[in-house]
C-alpha cells in the first residue's frame, strides 16, 4: 500500500470580512472615527465592496483529498478560487476553520519570493535559518550548502544581505534552498513566475528529480505547460470547491471548458493581469458580441466589445489580442486599426478571424497600447486570461486551410476594425 503524505479531510476556511485587525491600528481608529461621523471609510479602497458587520467569506468550502508519496499534485484555478489558501492551511500558516489537515513528514514552502527570509540575512545565514525552521542540524545544512550555493547561481553574492537581491536573485536562492533541504513535502506558489526562462526549466528538472526521489510535490500555478511538465496529477479549484481531481490533461480541458462555458460576458477582476504593463487603464470587462454562448465555427468573426475607463486621452491607441491554445502555446496575433481614446468611460469594438483556427478552446491576451511610433508602444493595460473561446468545424475546411502549426504558430492575423461605440 501506498504511504500517505497528505491527507485533507473536510476542510474549509471561513474569513470574517470588514473586522478589525485586517489592516493596522492606525487605520483602524481612522475607520472607526469616520463610521462614528457617518462619514465614508477613509481607508476603503476604490471600487471597493462595503461589508456589513460579520459578513464572512469562504475561501475553501468542504475540501478532500489524499496525497500520496511521490505525487506531484497541481492546483489550478481562477483568481480567488482558493489555491493559495490551501497552501497556506498545508503549510500552517494558518488553520482551518473546519476539517482536519494530517501530513506525514516535515514541510518545506515557497509561498511568495523569499518566504521566510530575513532582509539583514546574508544568503547563506538564511540558508541556515531555513533548515533550522525545518529541523535541520548544522551538519545537515553544511553537507547541502554548496549544493544549494551552486544552484542558485548566486555565489558572488551569497555572503551579501538579502536586502540587496533583484527579485530573480531572491527566487533562485530561495528555491534553491526549499528544493535542496531534507523535507517530505515541497509546496510552491507561482515561484517560477520571477526567474528567467533558463532557470525556470531548470527547476522544473530539479523539482522532477525531488519527486523521483520519493518526495511530495505542490505546485500552483497559471502556466499550464508546467503544469503539464511537472505534475503527474492535478486539481481544480473553483470558488472555494474542489471540482476536479485526476489526470493533468483531462484537468487542464475541464479548467478551461470550466472557466469558458457559457460565458460571454469576461470580468477583468476574474482575470490574470499582464505585470508587463503600466496598469494606465482600468479594463473592466470584454463581451462577446450577439452570442449567447462562446462557441464559433470556423471563419465566423469573434466579435467582442472592450469596456474600459482612462484618466487620459491618447491620440493613437491600439487593441492588441494574443490568441493562445489552452497549453499557452501562441498561434497568432492581432493588432486593431488605431483609435482616439477619451478621458472617461469608453467602449471598443473588435474583431477576430477565425479563418484558420483548428477545433479547441482557446484563450485570448488583451491589451490596449498607445502607438508612439512604427517600433514604439507604451503598454496602457492588459490581462492574459482576458476571453475564451471554442472553435467547432475547422475539419470541414478544405485541405489547403488545414491548421498547420509549422506555418501558423507564429503567423500574424488581419489587422482588426476598432470602433468606439456608446
């Protein structure tokens, strides 16, 4: 019989909104003063929901699954759907509200970039820091140490405080030392995200020789071809529901039928913002237009409207949308004639063509850009995630409009019609 290394057991984690103690002291007393006043929270954020006195949101809600040694388990889901509470609840950070968490061995977690780590730390106190948090001897931690050194590729600087790390530096030590240290279990959260291309697949080599090695592995992440090069299992999480758990493919197309179906109105909020931009614009929402489900032929134009405010005008702004399979490989990208953005609330019109897409879902990057010039743009705003969509049929296309991913995985699409409208 198989070990167990984990085993979540009705858990659910209920958060009590708009109480004291979610922010500081300080802003604390400022909420209290105005509320006494019947004035507006000073401390709200804008577009932010008021809560009524004990209103409480579940983050997870009924949660059960085994994990067993040597798994590598993904968890996927949309924004907010509860992935990194989970590993929060695992790593003991914080406790569930109901349910029972029981794991068989020592933890080693990677939440966020330099968990755990001390900024007036050098590199390699901190090294020792994390081992002794997991149990480690001195011993241990010096037969690891050039290994962990090695590895993160920081050996110039290992003997600097961390403080003093770029963001890439911090994830390649601190994974380094969470993948190099005797635990059980490894936890990760989007860690890859920071470091370049090169060193993300060397830690998905790395992380493949920790499972191969009896070791646990759980790994959240939006990037489903690590998702797929990594995990052997996976997990969708939905609004604080778990609901699916089985073989990475089948995971990936139910997430994406998931997350698609039916829909033709796209919340922003729901969707991964693009970091490569300026954040100018606050895009709101994308529908689909004259559709009642997300679902097209081949060659019927993908007609959407973009909902988006801006505090400025700009003379010559651009839609931009990346059209990616659900693997995140790009099969094509379109550019929209330029329009005139006004300061205020704005609608725009596009268009895609879907003349040479195979059948599958698919998943659209948005982005508005001002044009300053032929080689110039200035990224206003953008989100990854921003639209799905299904095409049906493409196998009834003559022989010569057969997809080819040879020819059409870098082609670009017709140039779009952007029309504002009211």
């Amino acid at each position: 019989m198989e070990e167990i290394m984990l085993k979540i057991d009705h858990v659910s984690k209920r958060y009590k909104l708009g109480q004291i103690g979610g922010t500081t002291l300080r802003d604390e007393l400022q909420r209290k003063r105005a509320k006494r006043r019947g004035q507006e929270d000073p401390t709200k954020k804008i577009g932010a929901a008021d809560y009524e006195k004990g209103s409480t949101f579940m983050a997870l809600e009924d949660i059960n699954f085994e994990v067993k040694k040597g798994e590598r388990i993904g968890i996927i889901g949309h924004n907010g759907a509860g992935k990194s509470t989970l590993l929060k609840l695992v790593s003991r950070i914080t406790a569930p509200t109901d349910g029972t968490i029981s794991l068989n061995g020592r933890v080693a977690s990677m939440l966020e970039v330099g968990t755990g780590f001390h900024p007036e730390l050098t590199g390699r106190e901190n090294i020792y820091m994390n081992g002794a948090i997991l149990g480690m001897t001195k011993k241990e931690i010096d037969s690891k140490m050039e290994d962990i050194i090695e590895f993160s590729e920081c050996r110039k600087f290992i003997d600097t405080p961390v403080k003093r790390y770029s963001s890439g530096m911090y994830v390649k030590l601190a994974f380094a030392v969470a993948a190099h240290l005797d635990n059980e279990i490894l936890i990760m959260d989007e860690v890859l995200a920071v470091g370049d291309t090169r060193f993300q697949e060397k830690c998905i080599n790395k992380m493949l020789d920790v499972a191969r090695s009896g070791r646990t592995v759980l790994y959240v992440s939006h990037n489903m071809r690590t998702i797929q090069q990594l995990c052997n299992r996976c997990i969708v999480l939905d609004h604080g529901h778990l609901i699916f758990d089985g073989e990475v493919e089948e995971a990936i197309s139910y997430y994406i039928g998931n997350t698609a179906k039916q829909d033709v109105v796209y919340d922003m909020a729901k969707a991964e913002q693009n970091t490569g931009c300026d954040h100018i614009i606050d895009m709101h929402t994308v529908t689909l237009n004259d559709k009642q489900i997300n679902v097209y032929q081949t060659g019927e134009p993908i007609s959407c409207t973009l909902n988006f405010s801006s505090p400025n005008d700009y003379k010559e702004a651009i839609i931009r949308a990346i059209v990616l399979r659900r693997d995140e490989v790009r099969i094509g990208t379109a550019e929209s004639k330029p329009f005139k953005i006004k300061a205020g609330d704005m609608n725009v019109r596009f268009t895609l063509d879907s003349s040479f897409i195979a059948d599958g879902s698919y998943f659209v990057e948005v982005s508005v850009v001002e044009k300053i010039s032929d080689t110039q743009y200035h990224k206003l705003e953008g989100y990854y995630n921003a639209f799905y969509f299904k095409i049906e049929n493409a196998h009834l296309l003559p022989s010569t409009l057969m997809w080819n991913q040879g020819i059409y995985g870098n082609s670009v699409f017709p140039i779009m019609d952007a029309k504002v409208v009211k």
